[in-house]
C-alpha cells in the first residue's frame, strides 16, 4: 500500500487541497438561504459548485490511485503567475473597475507560460470584459463599475 501511495503523494495532496476549498465554499454558503430548484436562494448556485468540487477531487483522487505512477516535474512559473493575477484582479476590481481588472487579470495570466500572443490575448481581453459585463452587470444586476469609480 505505501508502495502505491509515496509516489503520488504530491497529487493526492492537490486533491485534497481543491477538496478543502470545496468544503470551506459549503461551510461558508451555509449561512446563505438555500431555496429550491424552482427558487433557488442566494445560497444553491455556491454549495452546489462546492459539491460538485469535491466529488471531482475526490474522482480524481480515485483515479490517481487506480493509474501507474508517472514522472512529474513541478513548474513554479504557472502556480506564481496565476495566483498573481487573481490576487490582482481581487484588488483591482472595486476601484479600478471591471474592465481594467480583467485586463490586468489576464496579461499577468499571459506570463504563466509563454510564449506571450498579443493577438490572442487581445482577443480573450475583449471577450472576457464583454461576457463580465454581460453575466455580472446585465444579467445578475451587480454594481459593479467597469471603469474605476
């Protein structure tokens, strides 16, 4: 049994990490109202994703158990850059706006792994601002500004 486990200790890890945060996002939404189906509370749409987050951590934890252990190689440059350009985006969105927020979001993303597109990310930058605008400020009504307040 040890013999299966110490090689795929790291990814066993990283599941259960994204379990934890599953399990927090329940913890957390449980002071939400959770409503019905045909009602749904302010509290259904995040212990739903929850749950469904940790299934999925717990699924691939499984599978992670049943495949042959393989070689891996961790790669600091995407879990720095990425992590970064969501601490950003955090900061960035109530005082600088939507707009900018994602804009900054997704060139700090960029550098995660290269090389660096400008067509492509100019691209998903107007993509990404248009679908937020979309799904936050027209469909769910948040006040959110797109360009600093």
């Amino acid at each position: 049994m040890r013999d299966r486990l110490l090689p795929r200790i790291s990814e066993l890890i990283a599941c259960g990490a994204i379990a934890a945060f599953g399990i927090a996002g329940i913890v957390i939404a449980l002071d939400y109202e959770f409503g019905s189906v045909r009602r749904m509370g302010p509290g259904f749409f995040p212990i739903a994703t929850s749950v469904v987050i940790v299934l999925l951590a717990a699924a691939t934890a499984a599978e992670t158990l049943t495949q042959p252990p393989r070689e891996t190689r961790t790669s600091w440059r995407p879990l720095i850059f990425i992590s970064l350009a969501v601490i950003v985006w955090v900061v960035l969105i109530d005082s600088a706006g939507l707009v900018p927020a994602s804009i900054a979001m997704i060139l700090i993303a960029a550098l995660a792994k290269p090389p660096f597109q400008p067509l492509a990310l100019a691209l998903l930058c107007a993509g990404i601002c248009i679908a937020g605008y979309s799904i936050f400020i027209v469909g769910f009504g948040m006040p959110l500004p797109l360009l600093g307040r």
